[in-house]
C-alpha cells in the first residue's frame, strides 16, 4: 500500500491541509533547544481534523547537546506523543 504524506513547518504558515491531497501530515515542532514552532498547534489541529494520519519532529541542530535537544522536545510536544509518529530531522 502506498501511502502520500507532507510534512510542513512555520514556512507553510496557513496552510488549509484539507485542501492537500495526502494520508499523513508530519509537523515540525521543535529545534535544537530554544525552537518551538509558533504554527505547530494549529496545523497539527487541522491535519487532525482533516483526519490525516499525524507525526511530529524535531530538528536537531546540535547547539543543545543530544540529551538537552531530548528533553526540550518530550516537554515541548508531551500531549501529541501518544498518538502521533514521532521523527528526527538530521541533516
């Protein structure tokens, strides 16, 4: 089964993800240790009521140390873990 996703991030600001013809939507919300998307709520919110599938990640940037990037994404993103993939973005 194939399957058609995007992931979005502050750039797609407004985006209407029911309009986007996909399966899954994966939302930054996070970097480093001192990021936290400003859109990240409100387009999780509508990937979900659209009824995509839902995954969060953080972007690792190296400035916070692995364990500090850790812990300053589980605080952040506490209340999506449970039914949403999470992922890393390593560049």
């Amino acid at each position: 089964m194939t399957m058609n996703g995007i992931d979005v991030s502050s750039w797609q600001a407004g985006i209407d993800l029911a309009k986007v013809p996909c399966d899954f939507v994966i939302v930054k919300t996070t970097q480093g240790n001192w990021y936290v998307s400003p859109n990240a709520d409100a387009q999780y919110q509508s990937a979900k009521k659209s009824g995509r599938l839902l995954g969060i990640y953080h972007y690792i940037d190296g400035r916070g140390g692995a364990a500090g990037e850790v812990d300053f994404f589980i605080r952040n993103c506490k209340n999506y873990i449970k039914e949403a993939l999470i992922a890393v973005d390593w560049e």
